[in-house]
C-alpha cells in the first residue's frame, strides 16, 4: 500500500510504513541470525571443523574464524556502499541478501573435519568471508533505505534496525534452549548444531521476493548523486567516519558480549547451557520489544537524553555487575547480568542509526554508514569473543570482558560528545 503526500507543491508517493520495515527489516534478520546462531553454537563447530586436543585452542580457532570474516566486512562496506549510492539502495539489498544465502547455505550443508579433512574449516573460512562481505553492505543501505523514505520518524524507524537484530538474537537462542532440551549433546555435536542454519535459508527467499517489490526513497533519487562517493567519504568526511565509529563501539561491544554468553557461561563458569541459552533468549526478549519503544521516546524526549543516560549507566554499572557475577554465579545471576545489558543497549543503541544518517550527506550516506559501521563492528564486534577468551584465560578472572566494556563506554562517550558538538 501507498500513500500520496504533497510537500512545497510536489507529489511525493510514499509507500506503507509496515511494508517497507518488513522488506527493509528481513534481510537485517537473516544476516543477524546467522552471526548469532554461529557465536551460539561455537563449541559444536569447533568439533566438527577444528578438531585439535586442547579444546580451549580449538574453540580459539572457531572465533578466530568468526572475527577473520569481519576484516572483510569493511571492504563490503566500501564496494555495497558505493554500489548503494551510485545505483540504488534497492539494487545493493538485493545483492545483499543473496550473497548471505550463499554463505549460510555452505555452512548448512558441508560436511565435517573427519569427513573431508582441512578442505572443511578452509571452506567454513570462506562461507564466513561471503555472509561478511554481504553483511558489511546490509546496515548502510537498509538504514539509509528507511530514513529516506520517512525522515519525520527516523529515530522510530531506524530503531526498528536494531529491534530486528534482538529479534533475531531472541530466535537464535530460542534454538539453542530448544535443541539443548530436546538433543542430546551427542546429537548436538553431530547434527543438530546445522537446524537452526537450515532454519536461516527459509528466511532468505521470503525477503529477496518482498525486497523484489519495493521502490527507491524519493528523495534518494532527487538527490545528486556522487560520481566517486568513496573517494569523496575518504576525502573530505574522514572526522565524519571517525564520530560515527565512536558511536557504534560500546554497543556492537555488547552485542557480541551477548553473543559470546553461551560459551563464556558454559566453559569459564561452569553452567548448564541451557541456562545459557535462557539468559540470551531473555536478552533477545529485550532488545527486541524495548528498542522500538526507545525510539518512539527519542522522538518525544529527544537522542541526547536517552544516549546520555545509556552510557552513564553502563560506566558505573558495568564492572560491579560483572563482579557480583563472579561472586555468586548462578543461573539468575547470569539472567540478571545479561538482561541488564541488553536493557541499557536496547535504549542506546535505538538512536544510533538515525543519528549516524544525519551525520553523513545523501550522495555519501550508504557509504558513509557502511564504512563506519563495519569498522566498528570488526574492531570492536568481531574480535570481541576473542579478546574476551584470552582476557579470561591471562587474567584467570571471570569477569575480565567487564573491562573490555569500560573501554568501549569510554570511547563512545568522546565519540557522542563531539556528535552533539557537530550538530549545534
């Protein structure tokens, strides 16, 4: 459905708010359920394609696998972007999605270590650099997608990115609870751990024929366009890039803190994974119905308030949660810790992506959106279970990641302090 908006004279077609959240939002989902399904099921790829004696190395090279594919989300960033501002955001999320297709249809369906020897983690290498590649096109299009067409409701729309993104946490972990009640760990260790991959598939071919049916921002194809929109990002909005990326570090921290729970809560703590999986799939319930609900508070309260108040919570809340974690480390411990987390990005996070648009010109903004982002999400996102494993494992404490998420608040707070600086 579509609606006819006359602004300064013109007639502006404007398609259904619903329907292009939807066509918009599916794709963000499936690229977000399979990072989360695999952070989930780590300890049962690294069987299956790294097979070594120390399981603690072995599970090094399953995340190591998982941030490698992040180093080329960057350069997707750069080549979707570009794609999205000289041709289309239409044209680069259809691209996008089929190229996480082909990347979750080769994880699903290879077989394993013992099967096919070293041809097995090469070939799980590479379907992790294709769903990257195409993961680092998905955020800048889709968001730039969404506030073009409906600038007068960015903050609720564009929160809507990252409510799908809880939602898809929230689908993720509900497999691994379901599959860890319902198999045994043998069975997970053979099979099941490819069902929820599988699952992802169906999801595709539904957003590429809803994707298929929806038309170009108005005011994406009045703008002028840029010949060369990445030699003018790296030219001239290079503090741009750098803002955009302050603002994105503390919560993609946090993302993927929540991702890494299952394995953190079952190896270094100790606990059963099924209440590992309670405590994501509690964390997906929140991002994904207090997002949208944040969103619509930005848009009465205003960003500032509510950006402002994420992060002084998390500065002088984050570390205590992680020590009393340490302290009694039981099921609702863990519930509490990660629900806590998620709450506070829920309500940081909901802003962030209309306010990294406003940031960047229209002939830039896919790219300028995608560049920043992925650098953010590589750096900060993708190496994270890593550098929290190894933290762990230097440190011996149980609640090292707390100072990995005391870094990034610090690094956001200077990045939205000269946002808002930029803006006045």
């Amino acid at each position: 459905m579509t609606s006819i908006v006359r602004e300064n004279g013109t007639v502006t077609v404007r398609p259904s708010l619903y329907k292009t959240l939807f066509a918009t939002c599916i794709g963000n989902a499936l690229e977000w359920f399979d990072i989360a399904v695999y952070g989930f099921f780590a300890s049962y790829i690294a069987h299956a394609f790294f097979p070594v004696t120390d399981p603690s190395v072995s599970l090094l090279l399953t995340f190591g696998s998982f941030g490698v594919a992040f180093l080329i989300r960057p350069l997707g960033a750069i080549v979707l972007g570009a794609y999205a501002d000289k041709h289309g955001r239409k044209a680069s999320l259809l691209l996008s999605i089929n190229l996480m297709m082909l990347g979750g249809a080769i994880i699903t369906f290879m077989p394993g270590y013992q099967t096919i020897g070293l041809v097995a983690p090469l070939l799980i290498l590479v379907a992790r650099l294709i769903q990257g590649f195409s993961a680092g096109g998905e955020f800048g299009s889709s968001t730039a997608f969404l506030v073009e067409h409906f600038p007068e409701r960015k903050a609720f729309i564009a929160s809507w990115q990252f409510a799908t993104q809880g939602a898809s946490t929230l689908l993720a972990s509900a497999f691994g609870l379901g599959l860890a009640q319902c198999l045994s760990t043998d069975q997970l260790m053979a099979w099941g751990w490819r069902i929820p991959f599988a699952f992802g598939l169906i999801i595709g071919p539904i957003g590429l024929y809803i994707r298929r049916h929806v038309h170009e921002p108005q005011r994406y194809a009045q703008a002028e366009k840029s010949a060369h929109p990445v030699r003018a990002l790296f030219g001239g909005q290079k503090r741009l890039i750098a803002v955009a990326i302050g603002l994105m570090v503390v919560s993609t921290a946090i993302n993927y803190m929540l991702n890494y729970v299952p394995t953190w809560a079952t190896r270094t703590l100790g606990l059963p994974a099924s209440t590992a999986y309670t405590a994501t799939l509690v964390a997906g319930i929140i991002l994904t119905v207090v997002t949208p609900f944040a969103g619509l508070a930005a848009e009465r309260f205003g960003r500032g308030r509510l950006l402002w108040s994420a992060l002084a919570l998390l500065g002088f809340t984050i570390l205590p949660a992680f020590w009393l974690m340490s302290r009694d480390v039981t099921a609702w411990s863990l519930i509490l810790l990660v629900g806590w987390m998620a709450l506070l990005k829920s309500v940081y996070f909901s802003t962030i992506p209309s306010m990294m648009a406003d940031i960047f010109p229209i002939s830039t903004r896919a790219s300028g959106m995608a560049v920043s982002y992925n650098i953010a999400v590589t750096v900060f996102g993708g190496f994270a279970p890593f550098i929290c494993t190894l933290l762990i494992r230097t440190t011996g404490s149980h609640f090292a990641p707390g100072f990995y998420l005391m870094a990034t608040v610090f690094l956001s707070v200077l990045a939205l302090w000269q946002a808002q600086k930029k803006q006045r």
